[in-house]
C-alpha cells in the first residue's frame, strides 16, 4: 500500500478526489497526511476523512530550503520517508515497486518492511516552489500536478497565462518534480479545447473535471507498480514509455 502526503494551498479538490479514490480498499495508496503552507480550506477534506493535517508556513522560516527542511520533517513524522533503505521492498521507484505482493525475498519483519517504503510525495495545488533540499530529499517521490500542457505555462498563473497568450487548447499534466519550476518530466497529461469567451474560473474548472480522475489514475498506476518514477524522472524516455515492461 502506498503511502501519500499531499501538500495543497487551496480549496482541495484534488486532494477530495485522492481521498475518495483512497476509501475503496481496492485503490492501492491511502492518504497518510495532508500539509499546507497555509490555512488552506481543502484542509476540511482531510479533517472530514480522519487524515492528519499540518502547517508548515514559509514566514516562521529565515530562508526557503529552512521552510523546505522543516515540510520535510513533518512528511517523516507521519511515515513517509522519501527515502528508498536497502531491501527488496523499496517502493514505487524500485524493481519490487510498492503494494507488491511479498515475495520468498521479503523482509519477514512487516515494520521494518514497512519502514523501507518511501511514500510518494503529491503536490495537489500547492501554490509554492519546494526547495532544492526538500526535492533532492524525496527525489524521484515526488510529482506535481499542475493545470496546463507543459511545458508551455509554467508557474502559478497557468491557466490565466494561456488565455492571455490566446491558446485555443490547454489541459493539466501531473509530472515529476525536479529542481526547476514545473520543469520535470511529465508522467500524463489531458487536454481541453479553450472556449471562445470563457474566464479564467469557468476553464479552470474544466480542467480540473480532466485533472481529479488523471491524478487519481497516475498515483494508482505508481502505486501498483506500473509507472516507474526512477525511469520517468531520468527524462530518458518519452511519457508514453514509462509503464514497466510486464511480459
Ligand atoms: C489545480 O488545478 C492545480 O493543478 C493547481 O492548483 C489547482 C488546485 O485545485 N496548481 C497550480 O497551479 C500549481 N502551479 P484544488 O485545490 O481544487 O485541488
């Protein structure tokens, strides 16, 4: 069972969606903690489903990589370690690959096992750059999802920077994080048609009927094992070329 720990900033519709994908014992990931750099809304959804919360905000910090360092502690507290230990059950990243099935290999010991699984890391409309040392931390981990056909409109204003630049299509791509800003290599992607006249809310939200079911759909395939995060986040390989070789 995959370990997530989704950090959001807005209202969570997103996280929602994972939450409720999580509830059907046959979804191979649960939400073990939800954090935020602010008092975001969508913390409700956690509260609501007995899922942990915190707050880690960015202005008790003197720098960026401290806020990033203290994000990365509290992830650890509630299990998710980023970090792949030596041993046949080392998570989504590894051959074995998370919610496989323990084989003659296994560590015997269920909490030590447990212990070596390094969670998955969901950035779900967290509306901050993560630092350096908090991606090298949970490196390849980590993904992203945000609402725009990268790498075209990176950043926090995506969906407004396409209609400005007068896009006549947009979607959302969920990607590894890497170092950059919204630059690592994209896992899926869905595409929208942009209307003419539309706001900036009404295709956002056409989006995200796009993006909840992708996201949902991309952590299960990382979950059981089928989408490799180590191969995707080399950037060796085109998106269509990650899922692992099953014959
Ligand atoms: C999502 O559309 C997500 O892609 C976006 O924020 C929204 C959060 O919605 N993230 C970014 O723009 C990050 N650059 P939600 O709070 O309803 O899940």
């Amino acid at each position: 069972m995959l370990k997530l720990a989704v950090l959001i900033s807005g209202g969570g519709s997103n996280l929602k969606a994972l939450l409720d994908a999580a509830a059907d014992p046959a979804y191979p990931a649960r939400v073990v903690a939800v954090g935020s750099d602010t008092d975001a809304a969508g913390l409700a959804h956690a509260e609501a489903a007995g899922v942990p919360t915190f707050i880690v905000r960015p202005r008790d910090y003197a720098t960026r990589e401290e806020w990033g360092q203290a994000l990365a502690a509290a992830i650890r507290e509630h299990g998710v370690s980023g970090v792949s230990a030596p041993g046949p059950a080392s998570g989504p990243g590894s051959a074995s690959g998370a919610g496989s099935a323990s084989g003659p290999t296994s560590d015997p010991d269920p909490v030590r096992d447990a212990a070596r699984e390094p969670g998955l890391v969901v950035s779900a409309g967290l509306m901050r750059i993560l630092p350096a040392g908090f991606v090298r931390a949970f490196s390849p981990n980590l993904i992203n999802t945000h609402p725009a056909l990268l790498p075209l409109f990176p950043g926090a204003h995506a969906v407004r920077d396409a209609l400005v630049a007068g896009a006549t299509e947009t979607g959302v791509t969920v990607h590894v994080i890497d170092e950059g800003v919204d630059t690592g290599p994209a896992l899926r992607r869905a595409a929208v048609q942009v209307r003419p006249g539309e706001t900036e809310e009404e295709l956002h939200e056409r989006i995200k009927q796009l993006e909840r079911p992708l996201l949902v759909e991309t952590v299960r395939e990382i979950a059981a094992g089928e989408l490799d995060l180590r191969i995707a986040a080399s950037g060796a390989v085109d998106e269509t070329d990650h899922r692992r070789d099953r014959s």
